[in-house]
C-alpha cells in the first residue's frame, strides 16, 4: 500500500540530495582560481546534466535490474525504465517501505550525479569540458552503476553475497558506492592526467573562501537526504540518521579545527568547511548503524584523519588540486571500517561483535578501490589517447574560464570596455 | 607651478590623512588600492597545510595635487597623520608637475586645483 509520508520525504530527499552537486560547485569553484572558477563549477553542472539522462536509459536498469553474476544489472532488462520496470510497484521487500519505484529512480539519480562530480575536485583547471563529459558517461556506466548494484542492488558485497557469511556488510548511504569510488578514481586520475602548471612551486590559493562556506553549508544541507533518506522511512531510522549526520559533523569540525590550531597555530576557514565534508563524508556508510556518541567518534576520527592526509599530495606529487583523496576516499575508508568498531547490536568490535564486522568492511573496501582503481585506470588512458585530458598550455595559464567557456566570472576594467557588440 | 604628492600609507590610517587633507584646505583628492612591501615585508598563509609567504601587503595609495609653496606644509600633515612609529608605516614623496588641466572648464595651472 501507498505509504504518502514515506513517499513525500523521499521525495524531499532526492530533491535535497540534487541541491548538493551545486553545492559541491560552490564548495570546489571557491577553491580554485578566480580565473578557472566558471570552469571548476561547470565540471559538477556537465555531470548533472551527462548522468541525469543516463540514468533513466540504462543507469537504473544496470543497478537494480535482473542481476549479471552479482556484478552489475542487465542494462537491456529495464532500459529506459521500460521492459519489467513497474513505476507503481512499491518497494515492499521490508515491511516499512511503501513508495513508488519511480520515486527511487528520482532519489538514486542525484547519488550517481554527486558521486561522478566529487571526482572532478582532482582535476580543477586544466581538463577539457569535453574529455569530462565523455569520461562522465563512461564511468558512471562502468564503475558506479557495477558498485551500486554489487553494494545496494542485491549483489556480491550485499547481504545476499559471500561475504554476508562472515557478517552482514554495511554501507547505509554509500561509503563505498560514493566516496571510496570517488576518492580511488581521483587519484588514479590525478595521476593520469598530470600537476597542474606551477604545481608545488607557485602559490595556488582559494579565490573564494566564502563561496567555499556556502557550498559546505549546502552540501551539509543537501546531506540530509543522503543519509537520512537512505532510511527508507520517515520515522526513527531516518532520525537517527540525521542525529548522526550532524553529530558526526560536527564533531569532525572540531577534529580538522585542532588539528590545524596545533600544527599551523590557527584554526582556518577552509579548515571548517573540510572538516564539515571530512565528517559527512566519514557517517555516510554508518549514519543507520552507530549511536550518536559512536558517530562522535567516527566524525573526530575522520577531521583529524583527513586534515593529516590532505598534505600527502605534496609528498609524492600528485596533483589532487582540491583534495578529493584527503577527504573522500581517507574519510570514506575510515567510515567504512570504523564500522567494524562501533557498529550497534553487538556488531561492532566495541560493542562485543568481534572481528567479523570488520573484517567484511574491510573486504567490501578493497573490493571498491580495486574495482574503481581497473576501472578508471581503463577509461582515464582511453580518454588520453582518444581525445586528450588536458588543454593547451597557454589556454591553461592564461584562463581556463576563457578558452573553454569563452566567459569570464568577474569583471575587470578590460571586460567593461567592451569594444564591439554584435 | 603645482606640486604632486604621492603618500603610500596603512589602509586603517586612509581617515586621518583624509581629516588631515581637509584641514590643510585641500579641495579633492584620489585614493587607489595598492600593494607592495618595504622593510615590513609580507604575512604567511595557510591553506589546508601548504604554507604560502605573501610578499605584497595593502596598502592605499593617496595623490593630491597642491600649489606650490603649499607642498612642504601638506606633506607634513599627511605624515602626521599617518604615522605610528611601527614598521610599514609607508612614504611620502612630492613631484613637480609641468601643467595641470580641469576638464570640466579647461583650466590649466593653478586655477585648476
């Protein structure tokens, strides 16, 4: 039966859930400079649009269609929501779930957006619009609607898998299907595609740290229906998700903030607005499954974690210009197996569970940074050889904004004498 | 004859030079941003851990054109009101000016300050 309070909050969520990507844009087009921001938040924009109508031909179809192996849907079985999808069919396989399959399609859209436009965080001013787009396409098809179906469409690292013999895995709302899929593809990318011009050598600072702010208040927001709608339910597992969602967020603020005090002698604005993504990046797998003091620990684990990381790209070299590793994939890594620490109902190593629990997170991680690493490594060489990553060198230092977008995202006394108009 | 002075002062001291000017009788002046160093040299800044030395400090720029046996006295003041004897306090310095224009009425010399 049609549950409509169920129904109206998922709705709600996806619709929260799809304000994050331009959050996202905010929070990375801040972060880069005032020369390459148009470019910076066109790469979120062209992954909205590239995988909003994927998603409706085959990215359904390959997450939740009739299964091939445990590894991925049948992308033929309900393309374009045809053949045996039921946009009526209320999801029922537990007691609580009333709602339109349609109503999923809209919620699950917005996560496989969000997933492929974190990605593009490592590689700020520099890639061509159109090598993104393309690469956008290729790896929500063969990287996230695989891991969303082995994790969430009854697959191999669901509990109807293998490994769901040692213990149950978790992932709530996408530790792995997101962020440790996000995080492992950036890296791989960063190091395809190359440092940016002056990498290392020359200052490379945040044009716009306000703008950085009101994309992490967004994606804060948007997050809401992330983790709270992967409750399934308007009642206390979505309520518990939120509780933990802002618990663990703030308590990861405060991890980055002294971390920073310590190590620098100030507490940074930056430093507050990555220690909100670090937090709400680190609950995401176990916003249903610790208590609020569990998600406590989760959140200060994961500021502090992600604020030590973030300089590892200066170690080896790689340029991850906004930190895609640092807080996706470290804070999704840590999430995913803190997990086998706090997890509630004598799951979790602190709760008396042994060392089961842990052990599975830790199997269906290396399962998803194995699979995102082939993956991307793939189609990150493709794109190289068929269509190239990067721009001219001279479009790079003088304006990505430009030679790209043909715009420029702040007027100068240049731009107001404008000599001719067609 | 006219006289340029040119003062690059700390932005937080714009309002005293500006009360100072106005006491001294001047009528307009410009003010511009502007960046540079001295002996003060620059700040740090951190960003997610990467330090960056920032060389170049703000600093506001004041032009005001003056008759000429008024330019030592309007200095003065402008240093006056400028200074607090802490390092980056900035410079003053005059110029002569061959011909002065206003453009409203095409003045020249004198008659248009």
């Amino acid at each position: 039966m049609l549950d409509t309070g169920v129904t109206a909050w998922m709705l709600v969520s996806a619709s929260l859930v799809l304000l994050m990507t331009p959050g996202l844009a905010f929070f990375y087009g801040g972060m880069v400079r005032g020369k390459s921001v148009l470019n910076m938040m066109m790469l979120s924009f062209g992954a909205m649009a590239v995988v909003g109508v994927i998603y409706v031909l085959w990215g359904w179809s390959m997450s939740y269609g009739a299964s091939v192996g445990g590894f991925f849907g049948n992308p033929f079985d309900q393309f374009g929501l045809g053949g045996s999808f039921d946009p009526v069919a209320y999801l029922d396989d537990e007691e609580t779930l009333f709602m339109p399959t349609i109503v999923d399609v809209g919620f699950q859209t917005t996560f496989a957006i969000i997933t492929v436009a974190l990605i593009s965080g490592a590689l700020a001013e520099r890639i061509k619009f159109s090598s993104w787009l393309v690469f956008s396409g290729l790896w929500v098809t063969f990287s996230y609607f695989p891991l969303a179906h082995m994790v969430w469409g009854g697959g191999l690292l669901s509990s109807d898998g293998p490994f769901a013999s040692i213990a149950d895995p978790i992932d709530f709302a996408g530790g792995t299907v997101v962020h440790i899929n996000a995080g492992v593809a950036a890296l791989v990318l960063a190091l395809i595609v190359g440092k940016r011009k002056g990498f290392g050598k020359e200052p490379i600072r945040p044009h716009n740290l306000p703008f950085v702010m009101l994309g992490a208040a967004l994606l804060w927001f948007g997050w809401f229906g992330f983790n709270a709608g992967s409750a399934y339910g308007a009642n206390d597992g979505a309520g518990l998700a939120w509780v933990n969602t802002t618990t663990a967020t703030a308590a990861a603020i405060l991890g980055w903030l002294l971390t920073e005090r310590i190590r620098d002698g100030k507490a940074t604005s930056l430093g507050a607005a990555s220690g909100i993504v670090a937090g709400l990046v680190a609950i995401t797998p176990a916003a249903g499954d610790v208590s609020p003091i569990g998600a406590i620990f989760v959140g200060a684990v994961a500021g502090v974690l992600s604020a030590l990381a973030v300089g590892l790209k200066y170690k080896f070299g790689y340029d991850d210009s906004l930190d895609v590793v640092g807080v996706h994939l470290v804070a999704g890594l840590w999430g995913t197996l803190a997990l086998g620490l706090v997890a509630t109902g004598e799951r979790g190593l602190f709760y008396g569970g042994g060392f089961n629990q842990l052990a599975v997170q830790a199997i269906i991680a290396i399962i998803a940074i194995a699979i995102s690493a082939v993956v991307t490594l793939v189609l990150g060489l493709i794109i190289k050889l068929a269509m190239g990553w990067r721009v001219s060198a001279e479009a790079e230092e003088r304006s990505i904004d430009l030679a790209e977008h043909g715009e420029a995202a702040y007027e100068t006394i240049g731009a107001r004498a404008v000599s001719e108009v067609k | 004859m006219t006289k340029l002075i040119t003062a690059v002062i700390q932005p937080h001291k714009l309002d005293d030079v500006k009360s100072a000017l106005e006491a001294a009788g001047v009528r307009g002046l410009t003010v511009s941003e502007a960046s540079g160093y001295g002996r003060q040299r620059g700040h740090t800044e951190v960003y997610r851990g990467a330090e960056y030395t920032v060389d170049l400090v703000p600093k506001v720029r004041v032009d005001v054109l003056v008759a000429d046996e008024d330019a030592p006295g309007i200095a003065q003041a402008v240093i006056t009101a400028a200074q607090t004897g802490k390092i980056g306090d900035g410079k003053v310095w005059i110029v002569p000016v061959e011909d002065v224009a206003r453009v409203r009425t095409g003045e020249h010399g004198d008659e248009a300050l």
